[in-house]
C-alpha cells in the first residue's frame, strides 16, 4: 500500500512538473494575420536569450529583408542553432522567396489553442525556415526561436522601414 501511495505522489510530481512549462513569449507572438503590407520592410536585430553566446558586431548588424515581390534577403544572421557549422559558417546570410503563414500555434489563457502566423522562408537552413511576427498591430517584429520553445532562447528582429 506505501508503495502504490508514493508511485501516486510520484506521478501526481511528474504531471505537476511538466505541465507547468510553457512558451515564456507566447503573449508576444501574433495570433491574428496580419496584412501583407504591413510586414514588408527591413528588420533589424534587437537582442537575443542565448546568454552562452555573444554577438559579434558584424551580427548585431544582422537584418532581415521581405520586399513587395514575395522574395527575402536575410545578412549576417549570427548562426547561434547549434549546429555542426558553427565554427566554420559564423553568419548565415541568405535569398529566396517568403510568405505569411502559420508556423505553429500556443496556448492562450482559456486553455484553447490560436494559430501564430509568421512567415517561411525557402532556400535557407533549417532553423531559419519559420520566424514568427510578434505584435498585436504594425509595425510587427520577427522572432526566431531556437530549439524547444520553453527554454525561452530567441532572437528578436524590429522593424526598421
């Protein structure tokens, strides 16, 4: 009998634990589209969660480019992901294509689920695939989430012009 009252303790302990970890930005990402207009432009690097690393200057610098033609330049992105390139390829920099969509959803305070739109990129690494807007109106900001989204490590981009 002790032992089924600590195996219910125990695992009472366990959902407690893992149920409490959330998305520590999932209040600033933008849960309604916005307007296509009102995301073309040039964003620029604001800051980053990744304490263990620090940013050059060439990668304070970074920006994010969409243009009116549904194609993208990104410079200098700092390449902070953890992948196997981090040495050799410091700055990912990159051109393609984008488009608004959704990229992933959160849960809101009533416990249902909304939609975070975002925009995807092609032709560019992985991780750099999905960034999320983050705003409730223009001007919007883009986020770009690394690895599982309760470790609260991110880096912002504002919107310049």
């Amino acid at each position: 009998m002790k032992n089924l009252i600590a195996n219910i303790v125990f695992t009472t302990f366990l959902i407690l634990i893992t149920s409490c970890q959330f998305d520590p930005y999932a209040g600033e990402l933008t849960t309604d589209k916005p307007k296509r207009e009102d995301v073309i432009g040039v964003y620029q690097f604001e800051g980053q969660t990744i304490f263990e690393v620090s940013i050059d200057k060439l990668g304070q610098n970074a920006t994010i480019v969409l243009r009116p033609d549904s194609t993208y330049q990104v410079n200098n992105i700092p390449n902070v992901f953890g992948g196997m390139d981090d040495e050799e390829k410091k700055h990912i920099s990159a051109k393609g294509n984008w488009k608004i969509e959704t990229i992933r959803t959160v849960e809101n305070r009533w416990g249902s689920l909304e939609k975070v739109w975002g925009i995807t990129l092609t032709n560019i690494d992985q991780i750099l695939t999905n960034i999320s807007f983050t705003g409730d109106k223009a001007p919007y900001g883009l986020m770009i989430i690394v690895d599982d989204p309760t470790l609260g490590q991110m880096m912002s981009f504002q919107k310049k012009r």
